[in-house]
C-alpha cells in the first residue's frame, strides 16, 4: 500500500523567502505524485503534478517540485514567498492500476508568512 | 461554470440520524471521490467510483455508504451515523482516474458534519 509523509506540521517564512516543503513517499512502483494547496475555508486546488518524464515539474502560482526516486522525495519549493501563499499543503500519491484506483494524502503542511 | 457542488454546507445531527451528503459535478468526470479531512490526518478517502455504477473502498469507508446511479452525483450516506463520524467532508471530480494524465482533482467546498 501506498502512503505519504509530510514531516514538517507547520511553517513559518518572512515574505520573499524561499519556501521548501518536504514530501517522501512509498510506493512499489512509478508514482503519480500531486501537490494541492488549500486555503482557509476552502477546498483543496492542484498546484501541480507529476507522472513521468522530467523530474522537474512547474505549477501555478510559481510553484515547482521536483521528483528524487533515490529518494522517495517529491519536495515543492519556491523562490520567493507571498503573502497570500499562507494556507495548506498537502502532497499526495495516486496509485492502482485498473479498476483499483486511490489517492493518499499526505498529513499537510501549514504555511505561515510573516511580513 | 466548471464545479463540484456539495449540500448541505454545514450540518448538525444526533447519533443514528441517517443522512446524505449530496456532490454533484457538470464537468463530465469519470472519477469521483470522497474524502474526510480530519486535524493531524491530513485527507482519507472514504469510496471512489471510477464510472457509473462503479464504487470501490477508499482507506476509511466503515460507516459509509455510497452510490453512482448517475454520472454526475455521487452522495455520501451515513446510515447511522456516530460521533466518531464528525468531520470535514470533501467530494472531488477528475476526469480520469488517479494513475492517468486526466487527474486533475476539483474539490467541492466542503461540508463540515457534526454529529452530536
């Protein structure tokens, strides 16, 4: 079975810090690896995703991940924080093949910014 | 406008009360999800449903019922539900399954279940 570790619970950055948030993962075999932020009171957004390929991925917002099979990481980073980034980041992984298909999230992390 | 609706929004009942929670999406999807969110345990998924008539366990399904009779709902029932069961409940749309290029999630807003 799959599962996701996100091991920072929460985050502090000052406004235009670089941002890092961990992921690893488990799982067997090629991952489909996805990270989604959601904002107080809100549902969950796709920031970005990965599948294949280049191990470097871009999302929205100014957001990129990048894929480490060795090890088993899928961190999301950006270079330079805004203040309207503080909300919640969850990494997740897709996984099955078929009719058998789940997602696992991650525990999330919180992000705040400070001015 | 693309979405995922879910009703209600907010919702107290007792123990052993049956309800559903209804999710419905315009957008076509094939897949189609449940999940809880709980502090500290990130999302679960409850049931999914890879097509119509097509629904299969998630991580946390005890206490759970779903079904797909038609492409764009897919309700949430708990037939008697438990405190235990309080929660913020999330219902997600994507095109394709989890393991397929088309599997970009869109989340309703929530509904957030207190079972007292």
């Amino acid at each position: 079975a799959q599962s996701v570790t996100q091991p920072d619970i929460h985050i502090t950055v000052s406004e235009g810090a670089s941002l890092e948030l961990r992921c690893n993962y488990s799982y067997g075999a090629t991952p489909y690896l996805f990270w989604y932020v959601q904002s107080p009171g809100q549902g969950l957004q796709l920031l970005l995703k990965y599948f294949s390929g280049d191990t470097l991925v871009q999302g929205i917002k100014g957001f990129e991940a990048e894929f480490k099979r060795s090890q088993s990481s899928f961190n999301l980073r950006k270079p330079s924080v805004h203040w309207s980034d503080a909300a919640e980041y969850f990494c997740a992984v897709g996984a099955g093949s078929g009719g058998y298909q789940k997602v696992t999230f991650g525990t999330g992390t919180k992000l705040q910014v400070i001015p | 406008e693309a979405q995922v609706t879910q009703n209600p929004r907010y919702l107290i009942t007792v123990t052993g009360k049956k309800l559903t929670v209804t999710c419905s999406q315009n957008m076509n999807h094939e897949y189609m999800s449940w999940y809880r969110q709980d502090p500290g345990l990130g999302l679960r998924q409850i049931y999914y449903s890879m097509n119509v008539e097509v629904t299969d366990k998630g991580d946390v399904p005890e206490g759970y019922k779903v079904s797909r009779k038609e492409k764009r709902n897919f309700p949430l029932i708990l037939e008697s539900p438990s405190p235990n069961q309080t929660s913020l409940y999330f219902c997600a749309s994507s095109l394709g399954p989890p393991t397929t290029r088309n599997t970009e999630a869109f989340f309703g807003q929530g509904t957030r279940l207190t079972v007292v």
